[in-house]
C-alpha cells in the first residue's frame, strides 16, 4: 500500500490559493486543506512529480514543504477533521460516526479516505446544490470522476432509474464501491475506466473533474448525449467560464447556467 505525501505551500491571497489549488488538481492532488495563509495539499505517492510540483511553486512565487503519512494516519486524520455538511434542506453529507441531521431531504454517508468529493471543497458543495434543480427523477445518469461516489449516490436518492458511476483510480473506485454500500445503493453501476466511448447515451451527465479532462472529453460527452441531455460540470475556476463555455457551444452544446462559490464555478449545459 502506497503512502501518502503532504505539500504545506504558503499563500499570500486567497486568488493564489484557489489557482495553486486548480494547478495542483491537474497534477493528481486529490484533497486539500485550506487555511488563512498555508494550503496543504495531498496525493497517493504513485502519482506524484516532484518536478511539476517545482514548476507550479515557481509560477506562484512561493515555496513548499514536504511530510510522508503513512496510509493509516490518512484515515485516521480523516476521521479526526471530517465534519458534516449540510446543503440547504436538501441533503446533509456526514460520516458513518456522525449522528443522523434531521430536517433534510437526504442523508449521504461518506468515509473519504483519498478520494476527492465531501461536500467540503467548494466544487462539491456547488454539484450537490445544483442538482436539487435538476429533474433526475427515473432518468439515466453518469457520474464522470466519481472519485468518493457521492454524485452517484445523490442521484440515486434523486430518484434516477440508472446511475453509471466511472472513475480511472483504483482507490476511488474501491472507496466509491464502500459509500455506495453505505448508503443502500448497490444498483449503481461502478466501473474503473476514464473512456466514454461505447457507453449508452445519458440524461444528465455529472463531472467534477478538471478543466483539462472536461475540456478534452467535449467531443466523447457529446457522443453519449441525446438532444435533451443536461450536463453539470465543475472543478474549475470563474477565470475558465469563458474558455469553458466557448468550447461546449463549439461543439454544439447549449449554455444555460453558472453558480459560482468563493472563486469556483458550477455550469450547466444542454445538448443542442
């Protein structure tokens, strides 16, 4: 089992923050901790560069500390910091040892381990408040970088008739599968791959992944959309919305919305 490492980088404002936090997602960070003047940063040891590590500090002018956590202090710390969050009356997200939140809709229970996806960082938070828009009830749903499986889980508590939940990390796949289970949705459709090709078209395509994966998935997420198909992307920046937009309706898809937190963006699009 691989070890983890922690990068501690000094920040000087939060729009350095929230660009060394974007840089660093595209290099396979996969969770981060963001306090007033330090970001900390952590990836699975198999995937870290310490040269792309290097180039992104000396863009932002700043430096880094590294520290080694064994995998078993992860889980614990995890344990130890992980507080529930709750969306509106919509849905309260908590961990199994947390006590049931009462007063909303649903209830998602998810251990995080190394995946990405709580409800804390900002781009979560942002797909799990737009989904309460979205009619998902009885629809098909694909959920593009499942990574803890909690966009899988709430379309299914939505009421989706089939959810198809993808990711190319075995650790999030495997941590996926347990949420899953923990949360009675064993119906979903979980499969370790990063190629949409040969899937079935979708009703509502989810992906909170970077902006360099959505950006190259334009082409694949239009041959798995029908002409009403509704697509929720984020894990990118407000500074992207353009690019991003311009893109998507290059390639025949429709812009309809963005919302926005801290210096993050949501955006839904329909196929056209």
């Amino acid at each position: 089992m691989y070890n983890f490492i922690k990068i501690e980088i000094p920040t000087t404002s939060s729009e350095q923050l929230e660009m060394l936090i974007a840089q660093l997602s595209e290099i396979n960070f996969d969770a981060f901790e963001e306090n007033e003047d330090l970001l900390s940063g952590f990836i699975n040891e198999k995937d870290f560069s310490e040269d792309e590590l290097k180039k992104i500090v000396s863009q932002r002018n700043t430096s880094y500390t590294k520290t080694i956590i064994p995998p078993a202090n992860w889980n614990a710390k995890w344990e130890s910091e992980f507080e529930p969050i709750i969306i509106n009356n919509f849905v309260a997200v908590r961990a199994a040892f947390h006590k049931s939140v009462q007063n909303v809709q649903h209830e998602i229970i998810i251990t995080p381990k190394m995946s990405f996806g709580t409800g804390h960082h900002a781009t979560t938070y942002l797909m799990l408040q737009q989904m309460q828009q979205l009619d998902i009830k009885n629809k098909s749903v694909l959920d593009f970088g499942t990574g803890t499986g909690i966009l899988a889980i709430m379309a299914k508590k939505s009421g989706a008739q089939i959810v198809v939940a993808i990711d190319n990390d075995e650790w999030s796949i495997n941590n996926a599968k347990e949420n899953i289970a923990a949360n009675n949705c064993d119906d979903i459709v979980l499969i370790q791959t990063d190629n949409l090709n040969d899937m079935q078209k979708f009703d509502i395509i989810l992906a909170n992944i970077n902006l360099n994966v959505i950006t190259n998935s334009i082409e694949q997420l239009k041959l798995i959309s029908h002409r009403s198909t509704q697509i929720l992307l984020s894990g990118f920046l407000y500074t992207d919305e353009e690019l991003l937009k311009n893109n998507f309706t290059a390639a025949g898809f429709n812009y309809l919305s963005t919302a926005k937190r801290n210096e993050w963006i949501s955006m839904l699009l329909t196929k056209s």
